[in-house]
C-alpha cells in the first residue's frame, strides 16, 4: 500500500478552469507529500451534449476529441499550480468518461482514501457532484474552497456593462 493507507484523490474541475479545482490540486498534493501517499488527479469528462444525446449519434471522433480537451485541461492544471509536475510525491493522472461523482468515487474506492474536491467561490460545498460522494465516499473527503473574490473587487463586476467594455 501505498505510504500511510491509501492515497489521495483529488477531482480536478470541468471545463470552467475554476480556482476550486486548483485549490483542491494544491491542498491534495500538500496532504500526499505529508502522508507519504500518492497522488492520484482524476478529471471526469463527459460529450458536452451529454451522454443520452451523444448515445443517439455515437460519433468516435468527437469523443476522442473531447477526450484530448480533458488532458489538455489536466495539463493546464498542472501547470498552473505547479509549473509542471511536483516534486516530492508520487503522481498519478487519470482522465475518465462519466459523471464526476460517479468517477471520484469509482477511483477513490479503498477505505484509506482520501477524497479531495474544490467548492467554487468560496460558498459551500453543493450540487449533484456533493450528493453523489455524500452518499458513496468509501473514506474521507476533503473539501477545498477556492478563494473568493474581495468583496470591492465582486462589487466593481457587477456594476460594468458591455457599453463599459466597449468605450
């Protein structure tokens, strides 16, 4: 087994590139190097007309190339928090088809694991991807909320306009 009982898993995010992800990234890798784990980084993708309608037209290149986006945005991942791949830990990356729950779930499936996902915006953890692992998680699940915004900083979005933009 590996380092203490398990490893550590951590869902990197969809196609949004939010900072929930990154977050979850970093605070993965900080327990996998603590630990003496290894770090297992899973993106879960899915056709972005969804699978039901994918189904209806099965189209191999069009798979093969979302396929391609998902390790692309892996690689970004990794880039953007670690300039590449970090040092001092063991690293496994993981693209896999389906809904994230189910592949999180599906990859961090030894009870010594430890589940680690990002919430967006700093807000609490929700949605269907939290269900899901609420209700299947083998072992412990670390949520890693992204650091929001200054408050100033949300306000002064809110107020531009497309005619702001453009002047």
């Amino acid at each position: 087994m590996d380092g203490m009982d398990g490893r550590v898993v951590v869902g990197v995010g969809g196609a949004d590139g939010s900072g929930a992800g990154l977050a979850a990234l970093r605070a993965g890798a900080r327990v996998a190097r603590r630990d003496g784990r290894r770090l297992v980084v899973v993106l879960a993708w899915e056709p972005p007309e969804g699978e039901a309608l994918y189904l209806r037209r099965p189209d191999p290149e069009w798979a093969r190339h979302w396929e391609r986006d998902a390790w692309g945005r892996l690689d970004a991942a990794f880039g953007a928090v670690f300039g590449g791949v970090p040092v001092g830990v063991e690293v496994e990356r993981r693209v896999v088809r389906g809904p994230a729950g189910r592949v999180l779930c599906g990859v961090a499936c030894r009870p010594g694991d430890v589940l680690v996902v990002g919430a967006r915006g700093g807000r609490r953890w929700r949605g269907r991807v939290r269900r899901y692992v609420d209700a299947h998680a083998v072992g412990a699940v670390l949520v890693v909320r992204s650091p929001g915004a200054p408050r100033a900083m949300r306000r002064a979005l809110r107020r531009v306009s497309v005619a702001a933009l453009s002047a």
